[in-house]
C-alpha cells in the first residue's frame, strides 16, 4: 500500500464539482454569474477558493465587501473541515454539481471561525498534524522534523502538489519495526444529526489480548447507536461480513475506498487507510 503511487494519487486529486452562486441580497453593480470550479476533498475551502472571490468581487461595490463565507442549503460551512467531510456531511446524497452560496457580509460569528488570511489555515493544519502526531508517536516524528520539511507539508497542500506532499508526509505514517502499531488511532467521528461537533477519544488498535481492533470495534465502543449489536455479536462468533452491522449509513471520509465495511482493523486504518485519509493525519468518520 505504501508504494501503491495510483491509489494515493487518485485520492489527492479527488474532486467535487461544485457551483459557486453570489446570495440574492448582496449588492452587484451587474449580474454576478455563477462560478464552477472541481474542488479538492483533501484542501480547505478558504484555501482554493481565491479564483471564487476575485470573481465575485468584480461585480460588487467595494465598500459591500467584507470577509467571505459560504453556506449550503442555510448551513455555513466550517472552512476548517476538510471539503470532502463538508460534502459528505450535508451534500452527499445531492445532484452534482454541488450548489454552494457565497456571502461578503452578515458574517455567522456563533457558527463559523474567522478566516482572515492563509496563516490562519496553515496554523490549524499544523495543529491537526501534531495532535495526530502526538496519538501515533508521542510527538516524536513532528518534533524530529526540521522547520523546513513542515513547511514543505503546507506548500504541497497549498499548491496542490502530490510529491512535495508525500515526501514528507511518510515520515508520519511510519513505525519502529519493534513496534505493533501505533499508540492510538487519530480519528473523529461526525454525526450530521447531533449538535455535538464530533466524536474523539483515546483507542488502541490492538486490544489488551492481542488481537486487532476492526472499525466495529471502535463504533461499537464510541458511538453504538450506529451498530446494530445482535448483528455485531453474530459477526464477532462467526466472522460475517459487516454489510448486516450497520443500523443506519455511516458515510466515511474516503468514499471510493474500502472503508464502508467496518469489519476493517484499525491498523490498517490507521496505517494504510492513512495514506488515503486527509492531509492532516486525522481518520474522519
């Protein structure tokens, strides 16, 4: 999986097409067309949409423009959430393309984070990075790291290059051959149908007798409401396939992938499923 430069490269350049439309009360001094643009999952939204703004903004009177914000359906959207977990979140069962509104004013201050300039999106990028990190390797890989090579992490995300990316990102997903694993997967579960933001807590992928923890393991122990427990129990004495485990449709992070079957171990995620995962490190469920 680790030299698997097809796979890793098809989930880098995964895309949503999206339109882009101006919201109806923002003042234009002429018809705002709407803007299309195909969107990395893996990317920010603040972070690839300067072609967005600059269109837009062409149409407004300047003192109308303020700090942009966008919102789907009513709901705006958290820049800080990877774009694909944004579309899987509330768009997933949409027609493409993905019909997204931008807004200049009326800033949502209790929903959203400000977003003022790119420093700001590489701050909370590196956050992610070392919390990871700290699960997988009591910080031990970041903090060996030079600053330049978290530098080159930043500008193959910002600039969209895959080998600039990748050269350094192995580092992160690597253990000590004397090592089983990693000490706890990174990962956060998000439920479109709770307040609650997300779901995080401390999980071993090897359990206390050895035996690997699968993706049931961990539903079933961090959020069961998604499991349906008689099913899981048969699965457990009779190794079934998970198709019968899930209650209601868990939609995960990587869609194309094999991450729909929670009889997956976690290790695996947590390893090889990484390479596929999002660029701060982090499993999203």
């Amino acid at each position: 999986m680790t030299d698997d430069k097809d796979v890793l490269r098809d989930v880098w350049f995964g895309r949503i097409p999206t339109c882009f439309t101006l919201y109806q009360d923002e003042i234009t001094e002429r018809e705002a067309e709407p803007y299309y643009l195909l969107l990395p999952r893996i990317s920010y939204l603040t972070l690839v949409t300067d072609k967005v703004k600059k269109h837009f903004q062409k149409v407004m009177r300047q003192d109308e423009v303020n700090e942009i914000w966008f919102e789907y359906e009513g709901t705006p959207l958290k820049w800080h959430y990877p774009i694909g977990l944004l579309f899987d979140l509330h768009a997933s069962n949409t027609a493409l393309p993905w019909s997204i509104t931008v807004h200049f004013k009326n800033f949502p201050e209790k929903d959203l984070l400000h977003c003022h300039s790119k420093d700001v999106i590489e701050a909370h990028f590196m956050a992610s990075i070392k919390e990871a990190d700290a699960l997988k390797h009591k910080s031990q890989v970041i903090n060996e790291m030079q600053k330049k090579d978290h530098k080159q992490l930043w500008m193959g995300l910002q600039n969209d290059k895959f080998e600039q990316f990748w050269a350094i990102n192995r580092k992160l997903m690597e253990y000590p051959p004397e090592d089983s694993g990693f000490r706890y997967i990174p990962f956060r579960i998000y439920q479109a149908t709770t307040e609650r933001p997300f779901i995080q807590k401390l999980f071993r992928p090897i359990a206390s007798g050895g035996q690997m923890h699968t993706l049931g393991d961990l539903l079933k122990d961090v959020c069961p409401s998604a499991i349906d427990h008689e099913a899981y129990s048969v699965w457990k004495s009779q190794a079934c396939t998970s198709e019968i485990l899930c209650r209601r449709k868990v939609v995960y992070f990587i869609r194309e992938q094999s991450a729909s079957r929670t009889t997956i171990e976690l290790q695996f995620l947590g390893v090889s499923m990484c390479y596929l995962m999002v660029t701060d490190r982090m499993l999203w469920i």
